[in-house]
C-alpha cells in the first residue's frame, strides 16, 4: 500500500515505522532536525515489542509525494487544520485517510476541508515520542489500533487497512461504532492526560493515593456525563473500564500532555479538556474538576505558543 504518515511524531513514527518494516511503501511528512536525520540515518524505533530502524522515504513537501492509498493523520490536535490543508495533494479519489489523532473532533474538520467521504476514524493505546530526532522511543501501553467508518458500515478500504497492519504486525480491529470509541479513549485520555501533567506523577502514584485516584475518577464521570449530554451512547462501564486499563498500565506511565509540558512544548490543552468545559457548557454538564485541569494547564501552552510565534 502506498502510504503517507502526516506527522512523524511519536504516534505516526511508530506506527508508520511497523508499516514501512513490512514493506509497505511508505513516506514521512516530517521537518527540521528530525526530518534531516531521517532523510540521513534513517528512523530508530525503541519499542517495548523491540527495536528496529528503517530507510524510509521522508519529505516537508506533501506536494512532492502525490495522492496515495492511505494518509494516516497524527499531527497534534492544534496543527489539524493547517496540516489537512498541507496535505490535499496527497489526496486523490480514492484516498482513505486515518484520523488517529486526540480528542473527538478532529475528524469534523478533516471532512471540511478534504470532504468526509475520505476521513476514517481511529483510536491507538500508546506512549510514544521523539525521543531525539530520528528516534522514537515507544515505552508503554499496548499498541493497538482500533478503527472505522464515520458512519459504521463495513467497507473494501477498511478491510484492506486492517490486512495491511496486521500483516505489520500491529494488533488491530475494525469498529462499526467509532463514534463511541473515541468518546472512550476521549474519557480516558482526558483524565489521564490532564492528572498526570497537573500533579507530575505516573499512574501508579496517582492511583495509589486515595484523594487523587478519586480526583482521576472524578474527572472521568464528568466526561462521561458530557458524552452522554451530546448524545454519545457510551457503555453505563465506561468510567469503570477505563479506570481498569488505567490500573493495567505501567506504574510509571504518563501521558503525551505531560511530556509536552516537562519539555515547555505547546500543549493540547484546547482539543482535550477545553473541549470537556465547552461542550459541557453546551449542553449544561458541570465540569469544575476539568476547568480546573484547563486553566492551570492553558497558561503553559500560550507560554510556549507565544514563544514559538515571537
């Protein structure tokens, strides 16, 4: 499958990574000093699964490339827009292109700007970053993917992506209900992304101190209580289930956001909890436990957006 990754970063490195060790012809979108130690040494993958390095085809310019089978779209949530414009030439007729990126509406603004005929939706389960540029250092969580349909049929592209990750090796499934999906990585990644940033703590710590573990929980029923006020049919389980995956997790494990933060990086404080706040105003949910994460994580990423534009 010719293959485009849009956004090099720790999600698309990985997983794009595991395609083009497969065989699948497959192009970086990426840029700066990790783009210039792709296109010179290649890109070194540290998994948990194992380590490997590829010689991958890598690029700034999207135009360079032309339309392919498969973009899949990794970029952080606030370059969504921009990167989707960036991107159009490699979109052609029958383009299939992969949203596996945080938060819950991402995917509405793919459909705009490139039409919603080519957006799949998809949700993965791991830790992983550019650790140095030209290496992405995947350390936790238990790398799957899970994907679909926008509007949950069964469809010839889907099934072909499914074939060609597995035979990448990468444990993945179809969905026929990934609206439902995303809301519950959404609750997940939420709390998970928020509380670990806010107190500077891997999971372990966090839920194994009784006031923050309720602080963690707190946090995911008021997500659930949005998704449900937006109509969203997630499992009456749902706080249960993704506070069981949050146990299974490494006890050191924390989140992109948190990384983000320790690095000064901007943050993607708007796509995750500030949309729990606005959409609970919307459809009249409290999130006090939320807009307290978003106010005293947003000062960080305006610090670190007003250094990048300066």
């Amino acid at each position: 499958m010719r293959v485009a990754v849009m956004g090099a970063g720790g999600v698309g490195g990985y997983y794009g990574g595991c395609l083009c060790a497969a065989g699948e012809d497959v192009t970086f979108i990426a840029r700066g000093a990790h783009l210039a130690a792709i296109r010179q040494d290649g890109l070194q993958v540290k998994s948990v699964a194992g380590d490997f390095q590829i010689q991958p085809k890598a690029t700034h310019d999207p135009a360079a490339v032309g339309p392919v089978e498969m973009v899949l779209f990794c970029v952080k949530s606030y370059d969504t827009e921009s990167a989707a414009r960036q991107m159009l030439p490699m979109v052609g007729p029958e383009t299939a292109v992969l949203c596996v990126q945080n938060g819950v509406d991402n995917e509405e603004t793919l459909a705009r700007i490139v039409g919603a005929e080519h957006v799949l939706g998809g949700v993965v389960h791991i830790l992983s970053t550019v650790s140095a540029p030209g290496i992405i250092s995947q350390t936790a969580g238990p790398r799957t993917l899970r994907f679909g349909e926008m509007d949950g049929r069964l469809s010839p592209r889907a099934e072909r992506i499914l074939q060609v990750f597995r035979g990448a090796s990468v444990q993945t499934e179809i969905s026929q209900r990934i609206q439902v999906d995303l809301w519950e990585k959404f609750l997940f990644i939420c709390a998970h992304g928020g509380v670990t940033a806010l107190a500077r703590l891997g999971i372990g710590e966090i839920l194994g101190c009784p006031a923050t573990a309720d602080f963690y929980r707190g946090v995911m029923e008021e997500i659930a209580a949005v998704g449900k006020g937006k109509g969203i049919a997630l499992p009456a389980d749902a706080v249960d289930r993704a506070l069981a995956f949050a146990r299974s997790l490494q006890p050191h494990m924390r989140s992109s956001l948190a990384h983000d933060l320790e690095r000064g990086n901007r943050l993607e404080v708007e796509a995750l909890v500030g949309t729990v706040v606005r959409s609970g105003r919307e459809v009249n949910v409290p999130t006090p436990l939320n807009a307290a994460i978003y106010a005293c994580l947003l000062p960080y990423h305006l610090r670190a957006l007003a250094a990048r534009e300066g």
